[in-house]
C-alpha cells in the first residue's frame, strides 16, 4: 500500500492495541469521512514512505519517535543523528513510529491528541 495522493484518500496509521489510535478512529468513524487502517506493525512503512512521510508531516522522525520505547535504546539515537539513522530504526523496530498518523493527501498529522484527526479532516474540506 502505498501513502494516498489526493486529499480525500486518507490513510490511517493505526495501532489497535494503542488507546489514542482506537480513539482516533473512532472519530473519523464518526465523522463520516472514508478512510483506511493502516495497522502499520502488520504492514510496516519502507524508507521511501516514511521519508515521504517526513515531508506530509513537515517535521523530522526524531519528533515522531516513541523515545519510551524499550527497543529504542537499541539505536543510540541522539539529536546528532541524521534523518535516515531514524528511519532505519523505525523500518527495524515499526513500533518506535509514533501513533496514530493521519495521513490526507500531501498532509499528515500525528494525532496526538487523538482530535487532531478532525484537524486535518476539516482542512482537507472532508466534512459531511
């Protein structure tokens, strides 16, 4: 599955397990928009969707990293570390991306808190 190109194709980056990302769901279910899960754990990003992901979000993966994450120690990652240190260990260990991301078009945000879903959804001009 590759990231959508069009505003009204959103994709969701989701995590069933995680209670932010069932919640986000729930609201853009409850939105009415058409969107698909990505459980991302099941189907992990490659480097080109997340450094493509980097551009949709505006804003380096070091900031939508799960730093709490037991396998982050792994990495010695730092502030000194390049973008692609990070998605390298985003591609080994897909549970270190942060959750949920919505993804609308060449937009995406990470839906923390889980109403920054409806953020991106009233931008894209997606409402009922």
């Amino acid at each position: 599955m590759s990231l959508p190109e069009a505003d009204e194709d959103l994709v969701l980056l989701h995590n069933p397990r995680c209670s932010k990302s069932r919640t986000a769901k729930a609201l853009l279910e409850e939105s009415g928009v058409t969107f698909v899960t990505r459980n991302y754990l099941d189907n992990p990003l490659n480097v080109h969707e997340l450094r493509d992901l980097a551009k949709r979000l505006d804003s380096e993966p070091s900031t939508w990293v799960r730093k709490g994450e037991s396998v982050f120690d792994r990495f010695s990652l730092n502030e000194n570390s390049s973008v692609g240190d990070w998605i390298e260990a985003i591609v080994e260990e897909p549970i270190l991306l942060e959750r949920p991301i919505l993804i609308a078009g060449l937009r995406a945000v990470v839906a923390r808190p889980p109403e920054n879903v409806l953020d991106l959804v009233f931008r894209a001009g997606l409402t009922r």
